[in-house]
C-alpha cells in the first residue's frame, strides 16, 4: 500500500465517500461512536481498519478528516486534543467557517494544523450505507487557509481533493465563505423546504408533479439534524440572502397584481441571461 495513513472521524455519507474515493491511493483508518457504522464500513472495504478510540487513530494517522457536524466539531477537538501527538494535521469539512473558527481558535493547541475546508457535495440520504466517491466527481472545493496553516499542509489537502475527483478549488475568507454558501446552498434549500411546506393540499399532489417540482423539491429530503446547525450558525448572512430573495420574490408579485406583461418578460429574459452566464463559466 502507497500513499499516506489517513484517518476519518466520522463515518457518516461524508466519510464514507471520502475513505471509497481515497482508499485505492492511501490506507484508510476510522473511528465512530456507532459499532454499525465501522462494522459496514470494514465488511464493505470501504476503510482498511478501524479503532476503537480516537487516541488510537491519532497514533496510526498522517492526516486527518474530521466529518462531523458543526455543533459538535470544536467539542471534539477540544476534548481530544491532548491525545493528539505534536504536528497532527486536521481537516474539517463542515458547510460553515466563520464561527466555528473563532471557537476553535480560542483553544487549539499551537503545533496542531486544522485545514478549514467544504467539499460541496453531497446526497439527500445519510449514513455511511449511501457513501459514494462518484459525488464529487467534478464537484466545487473550498479551502479557507489561515495564518496558521503550513504550506505544505495546505498543498497536501489540495492534492487529496484533486484526487477524489474534485473539479475547481477555490481559496476563500471564512466571511466569504459563509456568504456565498449561506446564497448558494442554505438559501436553497430553505426554498426547497417552503415550496413543500406550502401546499395546501387540496390536491393529490403526488398526481400532477413533474420534472420541475421534482428538481426543485429533491432536497427538501433532508437532515434536519445537519442543515438546522448550519442554518443557526450561520444565521447572519443566510437571513441577509432570505431577504434578498423575499425582495426578488416581491417584484414577480407586483408585476402579477399589475397585469404586466411586459415587465414579466422582461425580468424572466434578465434572469435567463444571468443564468445562462454561469452555464457558461462567467462571472
């Protein structure tokens, strides 16, 4: 076996998919709190061994991947980093930054690196039994180096995300990190949820859908365990982004309550042309 130890924390879809997509390159270790989890993950060959504690991975890891949620992401290092030895390289992968940096920072030993980073891809089913490399195949990275970070580290995660297939890596603040993703994923998929929520149900709804309602509901299928954490925490720039939308929203209903024909078509080719610009790579 080539390549480096690498362990996981976490295995969940992230780190499931994560161990598939790295396991023919590297040797894969884990840990989790659920015996099932390790058990699937062994009897599938989805890691090459697992450890009972997390001192244990710590002492057989090069690196390390911590999928874990966000609340519960600073508590675990915070918990474990004693057991870490001196020069443990970490890599987060949660769908927030600017909060969960702070609280890291507070506390973090000195000759740890934690390479802050989201792999945006992911699935509407949980647990390790759906992890699939496939779904970053060509799929968004982001990094949010810090002052902290060693280069080298920061080079290592790169290659690691080229990897497991990843298309374009972006280096971003963790304000724009969380600007963007609270617009391009967490105001989705509130959307998502409010079209559901919204029907009345004075149809058998299931009987007139299409490919559309299809499309824009499939991720109203959600962990709401996940996706209630990354929407608290990062609050102020995804209620800045809601309201953004409510205000764009407001516009078709004026334009309804006017009869405005025109109006209509000429918003619908706009936004036509600004979604037609990102089909096409611009900005």
């Amino acid at each position: 076996m080539i390549g480096m130890k690498i362990g996981i924390v976490g295995l969940g879809l992230m780190g499931g998919s994560i161990a598939s997509a790295l396991k023919s390159r590297h040797h894969i270790a884990a840990y989790d709190c659920s015996p099932e989890a390790v058990a699937f993950a062994l009897s599938k060959g989805i890691i090459h061994e697992a450890f009972s504690t997390p001192k244990a991975l710590f002492l057989h890891s090069e690196i390390l991947y911590l999928c874990l949620y966000p609340l519960a992401l600073a508590d675990f290092i915070q918990t474990h980093q004693d057991d870490m030895p001196a020069g443990t390289v970490l890599i987060e992968i949660s769908g927030v930054k600017s909060e969960i940096i702070h609280k890291i920072d507070a506390f973090i030993r000195p000759d740890i690196d934690i390479v802050y980073t989201h792999p945006i891809a992911g699935k509407e089913k949980q647990g390790i039994a759906y992890a699939d490399a496939e779904i970053f195949r060509g799929a968004n990275y982001i990094l949010v180096p810090t002052p902290k970070n060693q280069p080298d580290h920061l080079q290592s995660v790169r290659q690691l995300a080229a990897e497991m297939g990843f298309g374009v890596l972006s280096d971003l603040t963790a304000e724009e990190h969380d600007s963007i993703i609270a617009y391009t994923s967490q105001l989705t998929h509130i959307l998502s949820l409010a079209l559901v929520e919204s029907d009345d149900q004075l149809f058998d709804t299931k009987r007139f859908i299409g490919d559309s309602y299809r499309d824009l509901t499939r991720i109203a299928l959600i962990n709401e365990t996940l996706w209630s954490e990354l929407f608290l925490t990062n609050k102020k720039h995804l209620l800045e982004r809601v309201k953004n939308f409510r205000n764009s929203l407001n516009k078709y209903v004026k334009l309804l309550e006017h009869d405005d024909l025109p109006g209509l078509q000429k918003l619908m080719r706009e936004t036509r042309e600004k979604r037609s610009s990102l089909e096409a790579g611009e900005k």
